[in-house]
C-alpha cells in the first residue's frame, strides 16, 4: 500500500475527470495536504507520490478502490469508499501526525527512509510475473468480499477456475491420508479403536523414523529416511527399475523442489545468462523463477494443430534460434501438460530425450500429474523408465523428474508435499545441492507424511485397502467425465475451439476473438484475451487464467480453466460462461 498526498477538494470526480488508471489509486490510503504541508513533507522525508489536481479545501481520508468502467475502453476510478474527516477526534488525530511528522529535524525524518524501495529491490522481483495468481484472482477475491457484504451481483458467487485446487472445488480429501494423518499430528489417537489397524502401523513407521517420534521435530533436509525409502519403492513399481532413496529428495510440494534444480543454473561469473527451455504454452512457475534467478528463457511451442505434440523440428528450431544469446543448459518437458492437457507418447518422450543428449541438456520432467490421464489410447510413461530402457548413451543424461501430493486423485495441495529424483548428477553437484537445501531445514513433515501415503498406499487384504480403491477410482472417474463434459462444452460454443483434455486438471481452448474486441483491448492497453477473461468475471463471477500468462503464438487467444468444480457447480460455471461468451460476440460483432 502507497500512501498517496493528494490536492484536491474531490479526489473522486477528479480522478474520474483526468482519467486516469485505477492502478494509481486501488488499494492506497489518501491523505490531502495544503501546498505548504506537501512541499515540506517533500523536502523532509522525498518518498511521498504528490498529486496536484487542486487546492486542498478540508482535510480529508479515504481509501480509493477501482474497477474497470463500461463506458468505455479506458479505465475510470468510478467507485470509491470515502470516510470524511471533517470533524471528530480522528480529524485531529491526522493533524497531529502530520504536525509531529512535518516539523521533525531533517535528520531524524532522513533516518524513517525506507532501505527497501520500488527503485532499490531487486529488478528481477519486480518483472516476474505468476498469472495464475495474478490480477484476476485479486480481482475475485475482493467480489467474494463484496459478495459477502451484501453487494448486489449478476452471479450468486465466485468459481474460481483459474488454479488446480481440488480440495477448494469440493474434492473430499482420501479417508486413508486424513487418518493417517490425524495420528501422525496426535499419537494419542493411536489407542483409538476408530482407526484401523492398517492405518495406525503406518503412522508407527512413520512417527518412528521422526525425531523423538514426533512429526514436531526437524527431519534431515532431504526428508524422513523411511519415506524416502517408500518413494524409491513406489518408482520401482511405476518403472519396473529399481530406485535409490539417496536419490530422491522430499520437498514443499513439487514447485519447491522445481525451484531448487532452476538455481543450480544461475552463473553470475558466465558472459551469458544460462538458457532454459521451457514448453509454450507452459506452467507460469517455470516462466516467473527463470526471471527472478536471472536465467534465460527459450520457448519453444507445442502444436496446437496436433493435439499440442511436442515436434523436435521445433526444439531444433529453438535451440538454433537462441544458442548465440543464452548458455543453454537445460529442457523442461511438463507430462501430462499444463495448462493443455496433452499427454506424450513414448515416441516423442524418446525423440525429446535423444534431443537432450544431442545437445547436452539437463532434463527437468514435470510429472505431477502422472495419475490424471483420461484419453483412450493415452498412457504416461516417466522419463526415468524411457531413459533407462533405451540404453547407453541415453541412460547416462542428467535428469531431474518431480511428483506432488497436490495432484492427481489426492488433490491436497495445501499440505505442500513432494519430491524430486535426481539422477546421473556429478556426486559433487548432488553434495552442493543438498547444502544447498539444507538452509531451509527441512520441508514440512505432515506433508512428508502425505507423500508416504502416496508412495505406500493399502494394498489387497489390508482393512483400509477397499475405501481406499473406491474413493480413489470415484475421483479419478468422475474427473475423466468432466474432461469429456468440458471438451464437448466449448467446442458446441461458437467461437472456441478446444483440442480434446487427454489427461491434468485442464483444457485450454482458443478464443476466436472478433477484430473489434481486439480493438477494444488494444485501446484499453490490455491483452484481448485479459481483457475477455476481466469482462467474463465481472458479468459472471467466473474467474479463468488468460492464455497471455502462459505464452502463446503471436495472434492466437486462449485461456485456462480448470476441470475441478464439482459437476453441479461445473454445469453452473458452463452455463454462465455461455450466455456472457454469446453476449461478448454480439457486443462487438
């Protein structure tokens, strides 16, 4: 929040009146000034933001928040939430700050700068961007706010389809995690006789393996060893090769680990940055710590035009196009896809491979969804198992391949659980790495925990091994219904076309945009497809991610929705989304 010094006698109409970008005023506290009072606060202490649009009249202060106006393409400050202070002890209570503040030595003021500024930070935090998170879903939260206040809305709530949180679209959690849980927290419960004895051995082993058999305690900064040991095991069986606990790490979630191979690849002492390659369209995590740790990024597209295919002409064609700017050191491949739901076959899997080891290329294999693959004909294969099975000299390629608890049919992406397998690093690499980690401690042990039980979950003849199947099959079942329910949705829609959702939590259509909505956006200073997705969460409560933060081909408009919402709410969230897509064309036809 800025605190921004106005000169006015009405900040609203004047604001609305020099049309100026909301941005100037959403979320600031305003306090007017005199010239006199804002020209010494300016000398003294230089940070505040002056703007003269008038003479001051009566102290005032208010907080100012916008939203884009229907009158036309540019942005208005239109609605603003005043509380005047005219009179009143808190009239006198801004006085006497602005008194106690104003008329200060210069050199005690000097000292209140702040060390950290918008100037001083670092440049790379300010031009990250992560769109999943970004101004639509601000946006969505302050009509939740509003929503709850009373305002009145053409939608009843909010459906936020913009991120993969099965649990917030009213996933029930798996019985067997939860209890496992529940003990793993409170150990008393291990003398309950509502758990079953399956389940109260599983959070033994694990309590047993916790320093002073406690979840409480601090693991080692590579994970719980027993639950490393489970990991390997669970490769093993995915895989048909064996796995090393000592090569599997456990993590906050499997961005954290993502994170922490990415900065293996910052060289400050290098002439260029170090390349890495990432899929367009790709997941923003990818495109927002490249920037923040000053790496290079090398887009290269996946084909919308098959089933968004990964075609190594065009990882040639990257690579030959970006060689002389970037060092570039590693691929980043994302199976099952996001956002476009695409699932690769072990042909192009081979083919990316052979590419990698052509070029010398670390692998990064983004697999958290490996348990959501729907198409008929459509299988995952891990990197690990196709690396392995095709032999020297493709065996020996570094590569790292992450998993998470967040995904799939656990859906528990709060509990921030997951891990990477990091294989053929140089043994002195891999030792710099885990000092590496090692600052942060440890990740949090429940979602360890979580991870085990995905790693080791029942198997046939124990008690919980039936729920356990049923609940799982349910979820994964009901997903792969609103896979079909979504592709056949929007493809009925004029103006979208969608490539079928093979597997993730995804689709991704196209918009098929009239030439006057692009018009309307350019003039707005918005990308068309932002600028759809803000109108389509105004007029309907539906929240989706623009295709613009993922990347897309020049000239072409997408976005994100999940396949999340349960089915009623899914129903709900296609029909509004419908009736505003149907209006939007007639709007600028």
């Amino acid at each position: 929040m800025n605190i921004l010094f106005l000169l006015s006698t009405d900040a609203p109409t004047a604001c609305t009146q020099n049309q100026r970008d909301c941005s100037q005023w959403a979320g600031n506290v305003v306090i007017p000034l005199t010239i006199l009072e804002a020209v010494m606060f300016v000398i003294n202490f230089g940070v505040a933001e002056i703007v003269g649009l008038a003479r001051a009249k009566a102290p005032s202060i208010f907080d100012c928040s916008c939203h884009p106006s229907n009158r036309g393409p540019r942005r208005f400050c239109t609605k603003f939430v005043h509380q005047w202070m005219r009179k009143g002890p808190t009239t006198r209570l801004v006085r006497s700050f602005l008194s106690r503040r104003l008329f200060q030595t210069s050199s005690i003021m000097s000292a209140n700068k702040k060390v950290i500024t918008v100037d001083s930070i670092n440049p790379n935090v300010k031009t990250m961007e992560y769109a999943v998170r970004g101004p639509l879903v601000i946006r969505a939260v302050e009509l939740e706010k509003e929503l709850a206040n009373g305002a009145v809305k053409p939608f009843k709530n909010v459906i936020k389809a913009n991120i993969g949180d099965a649990h917030a679209m009213g996933q029930v959690p798996i019985t067997f995690i939860r209890q496992v849980l529940a003990i793993v927290v409170d150990p008393v419960l291990l003398d309950s006789p509502d758990f079953p004895a399956d389940v109260k051995q599983h959070a033994k082993d694990i309590l047993g393996s916790c320093g002073g058999k406690s979840t409480g305690a601090y693991s080692q900064s590579t994970g719980i060893e027993i639950i490393r040991k489970h990991v390997a095991e669970y490769i093993t069986r995915r895989d048909g090769h064996p796995a090393d606990s000592e090569n599997v790490i456990l993590s906050g979630g499997a961005s954290e680990s993502i994170r922490n191979v990415l900065k293996l690849f910052i060289n400050y002492t290098s002439s260029k940055k170090s390349g890495i390659m990432i899929p367009i369209p790709q997941y923003p995590l990818y495109s927002a710590s490249i920037e923040e740790f000053n790496l290079g990024q090398v887009g290269y597209y996946l084909d919308e035009d098959n089933k968004w295919g990964l075609d190594p002409a065009e990882l040639k064609r990257s690579f030959e196009a970006n060689k002389d700017k970037y060092d570039i050191k590693a691929i980043v491949i994302i199976n099952p896809g996001n956002p476009t739901g695409q699932v690769l076959t072990r042909e192009n899997i081979e083919a990316i491979i052979k590419f990698a080891h052509e070029h010398n290329l670390f692998i990064l294999a983004d697999e958290v969804y490996q348990d959501n693959v729907y198409a008929e004909g459509s299988a995952f294969y891990s990197f690990k198992k196709v690396l392995v099975e095709m032999g020297a000299p493709y065996n020996t390629n570094e590569l790292a391949s992450f998993h998470s608890v967040s995904k799939g049919y656990m859906g528990e992406c709060g509990m921030r659980g997951g891990y990477v397998e990091l294989l053929n690093l140089d043994p002195a690499v891999y030792a710099l790495f885990k000092k590496m980690i090692s600052a942060k401690l440890c990740s949090t042990t429940v979602g360890q925990a979580v991870m085990d039980c995905v790693a080791k979950p029942p198997t046939p003849g124990e008690p919980s091994y039936e729920l356990w199947l049923k609940e799982k099959t349910a979820i994964l079942e009901s997903l792969k219904t609103r896979a079909t329910l979504v592709k056949d949705a929007y493809t009925a829609i004029e103006g979208i076309t969608l490539n079928p959702v093979q597997g993730a939590m995804y689709a991704f259509p196209r918009l098929h945009l009239p030439p006057k909505a692009i018009e309307a956006a350019k003039a707005a200073n918005q990308a068309p497809d932002f600028f759809y997705a803000w109108k389509l969460l105004e007029a309907t409560g539906v929240c989706i991610v623009p295709g613009s933060g993922f990347g897309q081909r020049d000239g072409t408009y997408h976005f994100r929705t999940t396949i999340l919402p349960q089915p009623e709410l899914f129903k709900d969230m296609l029909a509004r989304f419908k009736g505003f897509h149907e209006n939007f064309l007639k709007e600028y036809a």
